[in-house]
C-alpha cells in the first residue's frame, strides 16, 4: 500500500479527551456501544470536511466548537487538537514521518457588548522530510503563514512568509502553493484526507436499481449504486469470479449474479440473484438485508482502486457469523491497497483478529474515552498468558477490559 496513516493523536474531541492511537493497514476498534468508536471515525469526517470548506464553516455545520468539545469534566476545554502522523509524501519513512498539527483556541471577548460571546484562534504546522537529510516546516499563526526549509549540513535554514485569512486551514488553503514552497506535499496530505470515507450500506437505496448516466467509478459510502459498481466489477473476470465465490461461500443457495439494463431517459441497472431450486431469478429488491449488505461489503473490499482510508461502522451488522472470517480475510488482502479502521462490539469478529489489529476501547467515569484501553504490548502478553484464547473471547470475559456500559458524546 502506498503510504499509510501511523498515529492519530486527539485532544478534546467529543468524547476524544485525550487519546492517541496506533493505526496500522487494518485497525479494528472494539468496545461497547458509547465508548467513542464512531467518534474516532468522526474526526477524519471533520478533517475531511475542513478541506473541502474550511475550518469555520466545518466546526458551524457541527454546532459550534462548544458542541464537539469534550462534555465531561469539571469545565469545558478551551483547546481542540488534531494531531497525524503518516508516510504519504515521497521521502516520508517509519522513522521521519509527515506530521500534521491542528490547535483550535477558544477565549472569550473582553468587551461588554460581546459579553457571554467567545472567539477562536487556529495555529497549524506541517512537516515533511526531504531529501538527503533536509526537511521542509510550515506553520500557520493568525493571518501569517510561514514555510521553513532546514539544510543540516549547511547548517542553516530558507524561510519565507505570506498572508493568509485568519480562520483559514492551511489543509484548504496551502495545496494552491508553488511547489517549492511546499504545495506539493500539503496537496498529499489533504488528497489522502478528503478521500476519507465512512462505508454503511444503506440497504433500502442499495436494493434499487442504480442509475447509468452518472459516473460510478467509485462505490458510494452508502452504496447507493450498488448495481452499477457491481456491473463495473463484473467487467474484469478475474475480480469478478473472486467476488461471486464469496458470495456464494456465504449463500451456498446462490449460482450466479445477473444484470438487467432498464431503458428510458435515464437509464438503470438492476441486479437479481439466481438461486438453485428457484424458477424464477430474485430481484435485489426482494433480497434478505443480509445478503444486500454482504455484496455491498464484497463489492467495497474487491474495489480495484479504493480511497487511501475507509473506516466501516458495525461491519457486522446483519451478517451471519458465518460469513465473518471471510469478511475479515478479505479485509486483510484489501488492506494492501486501502488502509481501513472498523469499529465494532462483535466478540465473534474479534476472535478472527490478530493482536495488532486489535484496538480495545472504553471510556472512563468522566466520560472520556479510553482509547486504546491496553497497549498492543499487553494485548500480546494477556493472550500468551491464556494459552491463546480468542481476542474476542478474552474481550467479552473482562480480560482485555470490555466495560459494557456509558452513553456515546
């Protein structure tokens, strides 16, 4: 995989207090419903948004910076911090990471007239490594943005300044720099995040027929055009016959997948099942929710070229246990193209995971997540200890924590 997210470090967050998480090609966040899971997911949802509108606008659509900030305490927070490390640019390695870092301050106003009123301050650094042991720094204060170039072995650095809006992110802002001053590399960092997506097949809008005259090279996070990314994959018979063997592992009753092309104006496609025993095809609209939501994971986890981050909520939901070790083998070769994060509070999917793998998740009794709960360390010497139990078994005991209570903020 070409690159991937390593770490992602939150502060004040929502129910994201103070946290900071390993993130490898397959992460799964396991914990009870309300622990901050889908928080997690939230948090690339908020980057992603940032640049596709910018920072003011991101936090107004979610209710303000009182509203995503951490509930719980004593009083409210007056700082908000996103913090990334990754390998996405061309000389970034495991040991000179691209590191981004976001500071939202809120401070009230001094004056009378905007009394009980309060405004915010963003402060914003990246940094990349560049060649032969130089780097390149950017930083971004109030209305000035500044790019730092470091040459060790001259034993001195290149800086340059400019204007910039004063709630402005530079991940919306500093792709549009020349690439001497670093363009390139933010361009990096912010395509790889406004890729980011939430996968949760709607059902419903997956069962109906998908329209034609729209661009469907890309399976939509609800998978809404689940039909016509289904007749996109049908057209490489290699991926195509992978994909119809899952499906029948799963529904043994299944022998093949067909297509039907809807005239008119504007034109669909339809998707119906043949099943042995059966005179007559099933339309996808007659489908179990099951079997829609396991082709619309099958067709999300055979994507030839998927986004560089896809986070899946409750993959489980729906399936029959069965189908869970094939979900996450598929998951795992998937994750050689895509990096993925999963949250789920299924102890019979976290039996099929790896230690790494593995994030536990629980939230402590101010309401703030605990996330990871145990290190990968001690997930490692807990499961040694136990003769190799399940990963979800030793969850679902209390061994690896598995606080089964708390509401989500």
């Amino acid at each position: 995989m070409p690159g991937q997210l390593l770490e992602l470090h939150v502060e004040n967050f929502r129910s994201l207090r103070d946290v900071t998480i390993p993130l490898g090609p397959l992460t799964v966040l396991v914990g009870a419903n309300g622990v901050g899971k889908s928080n997690v997911l939230k948090v690339f949802d908020l980057l992603a948004d940032i640049i596709q509108t910018d920072l003011e606008p991101a936090l107004e659509t979610r209710g303000g910076f009182d509203e995503i900030a951490f509930w719980g305490g004593p009083k409210p927070p007056t700082t908000l911090r996103i913090r990334l490390k990754a390998t996405w640019t061309t000389h970034s390695s495991l040991k000179a990471p691209d590191e981004y870092d976001l500071k939202v301050r809120r401070y009230s106003s001094a004056s009378n007239k905007d009394r009980g009123r309060y405004r915010l301050t963003r402060s914003e650094s990246f940094q990349f490594k560049r060649t032969r042991g130089r780097g390149r720094r950017i930083t971004v204060s109030g209305e000035r943005a500044t790019v730092v170039d470091t040459r060790p072995n001259a034993g001195h650095e290149d800086s340059s300044e400019f204007g910039i809006q004063r709630l402005s992110s530079g991940l919306s802002t500093l792709p549009r720099l020349a690439r001497t001053e670093g363009g390139s590399e933010v361009r990096r960092v912010a395509d790889q995040l406004s890729s980011f997506r939430v996968f949760d097949v709607d059902v419903d809008a997956a069962r109906l027929p998908s329209r034609l005259d729209r661009d469907y090279d890309d399976l939509s996070s609800s998978a809404d055009n689940l039909a016509a990314f289904l007749l996109l994959l049908s057209e490489d018979s290699s991926t195509w016959t992978q994909l119809v063997d899952d499906a029948r592992s799963v529904l043994p009753q299944l022998t093949r997948i067909e297509f039907e092309e809807i005239g008119g104006r504007a034109e669909q496609v339809t998707v119906s099942l043949v099943e042995r025993g059966l005179r007559r095809p099933t339309p996808l609209a007659d489908a179990s929710y099951g079997t829609v939501r396991l082709l619309g994971l099958l067709a999300l986890l055979h994507d030839p070229a998927p986004p560089a981050l896809t986070c899946i909520e409750e993959i489980d939901h729906g399936l029959h246990p069965q189908a869970l070790q094939l979900i996450v083998d598929r998951l795992r070769e998937a994750s050689e193209r895509s990096q993925f994060i999963v949250a789920t509070h299924s102890p019979a999917l976290a039996d099929r995971l790896e230690p790494q793998e593995l994030v536990i998740c629980e939230r402590d009794d101010e309401g703030a997540s605990l996330i990871p709960a145990i290190t990968r360390v001690e997930v490692r010497a807990i499961v040694e200890e136990s003769a190799d139990l399940p990963l979800g078994e030793l969850w679902f005991s209390g061994v690896l924590g598995g606080d089964l209570t708390g509401d989500e903020l």
